[in-house]
C-alpha cells in the first residue's frame, strides 16, 4: 500500500509546490500542442510519415541543444532560466495562433519550423526543470519530488488534450494556440515568487564552455551515466514513439476523429499520472535498477498489445498501462542520473538525459515510416518486441546496472 506521507513529502516544500503549479500550467499548454499539432499536419498532409516528422521536429532540439542546455543550467541561476523559457514558449505559440488565426498557416513546413522552436524552448526548460526540483527538495526526496513533477506534466496533459479537442472543433486550432500561449505565459508568471535560486553548490560558477568540456570527463569517470543515457535512448526510440501514432489510430483505425483523439491523449496522460502516483509513493525505495529494467519490459509488452485492440476501450486500457510503465521508466533513469553524480554536475546530468530522449527524431520518424508499410499495429508490434529483448538483454548481462538504489 503507498502511504500517503510519503506521496505528499516534497509537497510540504513551500517552493516546490510553486515549482509544481508552474509545471501545471505549463503541462497544460503542451497537452493543447500535441493534439493539435498531430492533428493538423495530418489534415494538411494525409501522410503517417509526416506526422511522425512533425513529432520529431519537437524532439530534435533535445538531441541538439542538450549538453549546451545542461551546461547552462550548471553554470546561471535556474529560477530566471525557467521563467526565460516559459517567456519563450508562450511567444512562439503566440505566433502559431495569429498565423492560423488569419489564415496563413497552410504550409506543412511552417508548422514543422514552428514545432522545432517549441521543442527547442522545451529542451531548456526541462533540462532546468529536473535539476531545479533536485535543488529544492534534496537527494533524500528527489524520487518523490521528481515522480510530482511528473505528476504535474500529465495530468496539465489530461485537462490540455481534452481541451484542445474540443477547441479544434468548436472554434478551430488558431485559438487553441492562443489558449496554450496564455498558460505559458502563467506558467512563467509563477516562477516570480519562487526564492529558491537553484545553482550549484560550488562557491564560484564555472562558464558554459568549461562546462562543456567537462562533460567529457564526466562521462568517462562515471561510467554508470554513460550506460543509463544509452538505455533512455533505446527507450524513446522503440517506446515513447508510440504516440506519434496516434492521429493515425484515431482516423483509420478506430475511427473516432479529433475528439476521439483527444481523448486518446488524455488516456495516455492519465495512464502516466498512474504510473507515477505509484513510484511517488515509494519514497526513498531501494532497488531502483531492477524496478527501472522491470518496468521498462513491460513497457514494451504493453506496445505489443495495442495490435490486439479491435476497439476504443481495449485500446485506452492498453494505453494506460504502456504509459504507466513509460514515466515510471523514464523518471526512475532521471532520479538515477542525478544521484550518480556531484551537486554541481547535476545540470550536465540532466543535460545528458535531455541529450538521450533526443534521439527520438529517430523513432519518430522510423515508426511512422513503419506504419506506413505494415499499419500502425504491426509497427507497435515491432518496436515493443524489441523493447522488451533489448531490456531483458540488458539486465542480465549488466548486473550493477541491476543493483543500482
């Protein structure tokens, strides 16, 4: 049974409860952007392929801007650094919405362009995000607190893909985009009452570009890094990619349209919030490696399950317990990373995470390429067959990845 003390810890923590408000509203912005973002380039285009383009255009500012966004989360004070970013998103989003709004917003490339600054702004901010709530809440408390922020993620993600499908249809993407501008912006405001500065321990901060440097040496002294970063990858790959397919579940395979589809993102968040719920109330649980190779197996037996729903409800109960399994994977690798290493390496910890969940362009990319010779089931069918090899494999033959609390 997950005690109750123990899931609310972090939220005793006067900062951390602005913190998680901050992602909350922040959540609920990018919930609105993915639906509508899936859903348009599918209008515009007809082609799995692109929209698996569209996601990857997200995503490719993680594998570009990682190491530089761990390096300068090191080295200036991350309260400001979060509110620059928030500032940044709402603009761009901004943008989207007054050129959907007056109509001028037909070309698919524009859209994709628009995505990756989005994504690139989302790089930093989660990058700032993960090692700022490590600073507020301590190491004693950083599964606790980084499963509530992950929390806050999904369940703004329930409330903003609801809400964007029905907005899509009601009065169109345009003001959706104006809608998920409007959360950045509060999301930034939020951070202004924060007091905690969140920088490094160190008595003088080092620069960008020593921090850049160092990351080599990091690396190589702490090996266990190294492999962790490569198993997130494999993971957003193989696993986390699934979700780019979900337009194409929604209009040619279960045939709900954009509120179906909307519901469909909201089952996976919820299936997060699950997932994460459970690990928040495990606290200071020992054992994290073999829960982190456990949960990652079932994460792609879950993918392989989706070629069996034949109907919506069989599909959400899939989606719930694959998305259960993938943030519980993915926070267990972040809470690992980071207490791997020094306080003042913490930032280049994250930066690396950031770094590994950003070869997803890859997945992105290849299963929707996949989906568009064997359907979307099959190619789910595939890429969590792999999955589960792939961890199982891992497991066995790394045995301190293993035993790592």
């Amino acid at each position: 049974m997950i005690a109750m003390g123990n899931w609310t810890a972090s939220l005793r923590i006067r900062d951390f409860r602005l913190l998680w408000a901050s992602t909350l509203l922040y959540s609920l912005a990018t919930g609105m952007e993915q639906v509508s973002v899936g859903w348009l380039i599918f209008e515009l285009t007809g082609s799995e392929f692109m929209v698996g383009v569209g996601a990857a255009a997200r995503m490719l500012p993680f594998f570009l801007f990682g190491i530089l966004s761990g390096a300068i989360t090191d080295r200036w004070e991350r309260r400001l650094l979060l509110g620059i970013g928030n500032l940044g998103a709402s603009l761009v989003a901004m943008v989207m919405a007054l050129m959907l709004l007056l109509g001028g917003l037909a070309n698919v490339w524009v859209v994709v362009g628009l995505v990756g600054a989005l994504g690139s702004m989302f790089a930093f901010t989660l990058t700032v995000r993960q090692t700022y709530t490590f600073d507020i809440v301590g190491s004693g408390l950083s599964l606790n607190g980084l499963a509530l922020g992950a929390m806050a993620m999904q369940g703004g993600g329930i409330v903003g893909s609801l809400a964007s499908g029905a907005l899509i249809e009601a009065a169109g993407a345009g003001w959706q985009f104006v809608a998920a501008g409007v959360c950045y912006l509060l999301a930034a405001v939020a951070t202004l009452a924060l007091q905690t500065p969140g920088r490094s321990s160190r008595v003088a901060a080092t620069s960008v570009l020593k921090n850049l440097a160092g990351y080599v040496s990091l690396v190589r002294s702490r090996r266990f890094l190294l492999a962790l970063m490569l198993l997130t990858a494999v993971t957003e790959v193989l696993g986390f990619t699934h979700m780019t397919l979900l337009p194409v579940f929604a209009k040619e395979v279960l045939f709900v349209g954009p509120t179906g589809l909307g519901v469909m993102t909201a089952g996976r968040q919820a299936g997060g919030l699950l997932g994460l719920w459970l690990l928040a109330g495990l606290g200071t649980a020992r054992k994290k490696g073999l829960l982190m190779f456990a949960t990652a197996i079932g994460f792609g037996i879950g993918l392989m399950a989706f070629s069996l729903s034949g109907s919506i409800y069989s599909f959400l109960a899939v989606l719930l317990f694959v998305n259960a399994c993938a943030m519980a994977v993915d926070t267990l690798y972040k809470t690992l990373m980071q207490q791997l290493v020094s306080d003042e390496e913490r930032g280049r910890a994250m930066g690396s995470w950031v770094l590994s969940i950003g070869f997803a362009p890859v997945g992105h990319m290849g299963v929707g390429a996949l989906a568009g010779v064997v359907g979307a089931p099959r190619a789910l069918l595939i890429n969590g067959a792999i999955l589960s090899a792939v961890s199982l494999i891992t497991m066995i033959g790394m045995p301190n990845i293993r035993r790592l609390d």
